[in-house]
C-alpha cells in the first residue's frame, strides 16, 4: 500500500463549490494530475514538462 496519491487533499470544499489544487496535464486531458516538483510540474502519463516561473529561491 505504502505510497499512494492522497486525492483528498488535493481538493478542497468552500461554499459548496469543490476547487482543484491540481494541475491536469495539457495533452492527456483533465483526469491526468501532473506531479508537482519544487521547480516544474511533470505527467507521469505522456512525459510532458512544465517548468514554474518565477524567482528562485537561494
């Protein structure tokens, strides 16, 4: 059993409307959670990357 995804931390309930905290792959559709790293995102599925802009952090 030992590492599994833990869905429900990554949605949350306000105002009985449920928001995602998730970020679904551009090219395997929604239903495809990409992994979130310290630096990008990546799909496990397809293989696609997405790196986060911004500042880095020293």
């Amino acid at each position: 059993m030992g590492n599994q995804a833990k869905l429900w931390r990554k949605y949350k309930i306000e105002n009985n409307v449920l928001n995602r905290k998730v970020v679904f792959c551009p090219r395997c559709g929604e239903g495809y959670v990409m992994a979130e790293h310290p630096d990008r995102f990546y799909c496990g599925n397809c293989h696609f990357t997405k790196f986060k802009t911004g500042e880095k952090k020293e």
